[in-house]
C-alpha cells in the first residue's frame, strides 16, 4: 500500500509538471521576424510593376526578366487545372495580347501581403489587385504565391502561383487585412 501511494504521488507530480508545461507553452507567442522582409517585399513589388503600364505607353517587356530567375514558372488556377508557363512564354504571350491590342493599359498592385523566410528561400502570400485598360474599375482579384531564392544579385521570383476570386472562391477577409 505504501508504494502504491509513492508511484500515485509520482504520477501526481509528473502530470503536473506536463500541465505547466503545456500551459507556458500555449501562453508564450511565438515571435518570428523576416529577416530579410523589406527586401522580399521589393522584390515582389518590383514585379508587379515591371508587368503594369499606363495607357499611351508600352510595356518594358525586357525588364521582366531582371526580377525572375531565368528557370522561373509562372502557375496559373483560372481555370481547374494549373496552366503551367515557362518565364518566356509569360512574356511572349503579353506582348501578343498587348500588340494585338487586347490591352491598352495594366496594372497590378498588392492589397495586402505577408513574407516567410528561411535562409535563402522565401514565400510572399499577396493578394492583388488588377487593373485592365481603366485605374477606374477592379478587373480581377485574387491571390499570388510567390517563390523566391536570394541570388548574387537579390532576391528573385523562382514561381508565382495564383488563382482568382470568383463568386465560389472569394478572397477571406484574412489576406485583406
């Protein structure tokens, strides 16, 4: 009988101890800061603007590479499946539309946007807004995820995948914070 009541007053104190533990660790916020946040969110940016232009002007076609990495994919969900493009696909298929005259004017701009980083690989989650031949009325909205690596030269888009919003697939009120 007394070693019963030891192992139970053992037992007592171990569960308390693994209470405490859970307990603090729930309390404690986990804080993480990117290292590297103001330069992944330039990075990004100056992606968006590199594809936008204003009506009256052309698009600076050659300047699109210089924020990807060559190898870069661009993964599109418009439709079920993933149109996957290749970066000089991408840009062949806008200069069509645009010398084809489907597009006068495009611009694209962040609504909101978060960054993760470890080491040298990093993700942005990036709602977006577009803007199609008028700043006057939103054309489409959805989101981007893009990849990026740091390189020699920066940080680059290595992907972008995104879909868009539509009445059965709304943009959450989370990524419009």
């Amino acid at each position: 009988m007394k070693n019963l009541l030891v192992i139970l007053a053992f037992v007592l104190a171990m569960s308390a101890c693994q209470t405490a533990d859970k307990k603090s660790a729930i309390s404690t916020p986990i804080t993480y800061t990117v290292p590297d946040d103001s330069a992944i969110t330039k990075a990004v940016h100056d992606a968006y603007a590199a594809i936008s232009f204003k009506k009256g002007e052309k698009p600076r076609f050659d300047e699109i590479g210089n924020y990807f990495i060559p190898q870069a994919q661009l993964i599109n969900f418009r439709t079920d499946t993933a149109d996957i493009t290749a970066l000089p696909q991408f840009i062949d298929l806008y200069k069509h539309f645009v010398t084809d005259g489907h597009i006068e004017m495009f611009y694209e701009e962040e609504a909101f946007g978060r960054n993760e980083q470890f080491g040298k690989v990093a993700h942005r989650i990036s709602t977006y807004n577009t803007y199609l031949n008028t700043r006057d009325s939103l054309a489409e909205r959805g989101v981007n995820s893009f990849q990026l690596i740091k390189t020699p030269k920066g940080w680059k888009v290595s992907s972008i995948i995104w879909d868009v919003e539509r009445k059965d697939l709304p943009v959450p009120a989370y990524y419009l914070k």
